[in-house]
C-alpha cells in the first residue's frame, strides 16, 4: 500500500501543472456555462454575474500557471507576482463577503432548498469565486518563492537586491 502511495504522489508531481491547466480549463467552461444558462435560460442574473466572475478568476490562474510555465528566462518581476496576489485576495475577499450575505438573504427570505432563482445557488458561485481567488493568490506566492528565494544554480537561496 506505502508503494502505490508513492507512485501516486510521483505521478502527480510530474503532472501538477497539467493538472492545474485542466482544473482552469473546466472551470473557465463550466463558469461560462453557467453565466450564460442563469442569464437566458433562468433569469437569475446575480448567479449569472458570479459565475462570470469565476470564469474570470479561472482564466486568471490559468494565465498565471502557463506564463510561469513558459516563462524559461524568468522575465515575470516580483511586481507581476504581487499583483496575481492582490487580485486573488480580492477575489477571495469578494466571494467570501458575497457568500454570508447571499446566505442572509436566502435565510431572510426563507428559502427552503436549493431553488434556481434564489439565493442559495448564488453561493455556490461565491464560494467557486472564493476558490479561484485563494488558488490565484496561492500559485502567485509560491511561484514568486521559487522565482526570487530560491537560485536552482548554487542550490541554496539569492540574496535579496
């Protein structure tokens, strides 16, 4: 059992980035997909905003992960990096506000279940907006740690300039 374990954390290391450019890519198309059936097809237009608000913050990781990905000679500056962090924190601030008050409001309006037009399906596109705002903001810093801390040369940290 420990040597399947291993294989499989060997595999997903390997396989981290694609996994990530997948993940991206289904939410992208599943947040479109959203907007675009909550606005014609439901009339829900507040679930419709926030699903297109998470196809907006799943196309802005995907952007961060292939741009990293690609990027051999290290052009991104740690400017760059900190404006992926500032924009997925208030991507996470946004869907996390949104989410308590889409719940009062389903709570205050006494909503029983999951309705189409109401507003506890809103907070599952809150909490996807939350989602990709927490994985923009995490990538970002990890990849600025591995940008500027480390030097894959000498093996050990850079000095800071």
């Amino acid at each position: 059992m420990g040597e399947t374990l291993t294989r499989v954390s060997i595999g997903y290391k390997r396989y981290k980035t694609v996994l990530r450019i997948i993940g991206a890519v289904i939410g992208i198309l599943v947040g479109i997909a959203g907007c675009v059936a909550f606005a014609a097809i439901y009339h829900n237009h507040n679930a419709a905003s926030w699903a297109g608000v998470s196809a907006i913050f799943a196309s802005t990781f995907l952007y961060l992960t292939v741009a990293v990905y690609r990027d051999v000679n290290r052009l991104f500056s740690k400017r760059k990096f900190t404006i992926f962090e500032s924009f997925g924190v208030g991507g996470m601030i946004s869907g996390i506000i949104a989410f308590i008050i889409n719940i009062a409001f389903g709570i205050a309006r006494h909503e029983t279940g999951v309705v189409i037009t109401g507003n506890f399906i809103v907070c599952v596109w809150n909490f996807m907006t939350f989602k990709w705002g927490l994985f923009t903001f995490l990538a970002s810093r990890k990849y600025r740690k591995i940008y500027f801390e480390f030097d894959p040369e000498s093996g050990g940290l850079v000095q800071s300039t």
